[in-house]
C-alpha cells in the first residue's frame, strides 16, 4: 500500500512538473521567432486544428476573450469558417516583415484556387513580449 503511495505521489509530481518546465522555456523559443514564422505557425495551426482551443494560444487578449466568450458551437462554426477561409490560398509565403510601433506588418502572396499568384497583407503584435493575432482579416487580391 506504501508503495503504491509513492508511486502516485512520484506520478503527481511529474504531472505537475512538466507544465512549470515547458512554460518556463517557451519564452524563450517565441521570443527567438519571427512574426513571419509566428504567422505561418498560424496558419498551419488553423488547417490542422480539431478544436478552437488549439488556436486561442495565438490569440491576443481582446481576441481570445471574444472567442471564449461565444456559445462552443459558435466556436466550432468559427473554427470551420477560419479553416474553409485560409484554405483558399495555397502555398503562402511572407515576402516582407514591416515593424510598427505595435508589432508587425506581413507582406504576403500565395496561389488561390484558380491557380493565380495573390498578395495580402495581415498585422500581427506584440503583446507581452509574444506575438499575437488580433481580429486582422486577409484580404487577398490578385497579384499584379
């Protein structure tokens, strides 16, 4: 009985420890990234993403709470909305990375699904020393 103790309070300790260590090192890693990376880090998420809590960690606080606050199956239905919209454009890239006084503004260009060349642009920010996104909307245009 003893050592079944253990092994579960040895178990709780690890549960908990791990949390404490991965947020102590991702400071680190996003301040190291780009708002280009961080944006395409983004995207990827939203396409691939299961749930709407997967991609409130992008959000800033404004976003986040907007989206929180809304019913799940709002959630969800805004989840499908973002995937169908981002997946129209294909292959994006950022070609150019602006500062501003708030954060960042991204040149981007893609392929849309006539197989013609796009460009857009999207802000990112700064908030608490992370990159975030905000309510921004891509407005692709063709390129040109």
């Amino acid at each position: 009985m003893r050592s079944v103790r253990s092994m579960l309070l040895v178990a709780v300790v690890f549960l908990f420890a791990a949390p404490i260590h991965s947020s102590a090192t991702a400071p680190k890693t996003q301040a190291a990234e780009t708002a280009a990376r961080f944006y395409l880090r983004w995207r990827n998420t939203v396409l691939n993403a299961k749930s709407g809590d997967e991609i409130t960690p992008f959000f800033d606080a404004e976003t986040k709470d907007e989206f929180t606050m809304a019913a799940p199956s709002d959630r969800a239905d805004m989840l499908a909305m973002m995937k169908r919209v981002f997946g129209m454009e294909t292959d994006v890239k950022v070609v150019k990375e602006t500062a501003t006084p708030s954060g960042a503004t991204l040149s981007l260009e893609a392929v849309d699904s006539d197989k013609k060349p796009v460009v857009s642009s999207v802000v990112v920010v700064k908030e608490n020393g992370a990159w975030k996104m905000t309510n921004a909307v891509e407005r692709w245009k063709p390129k040109g």
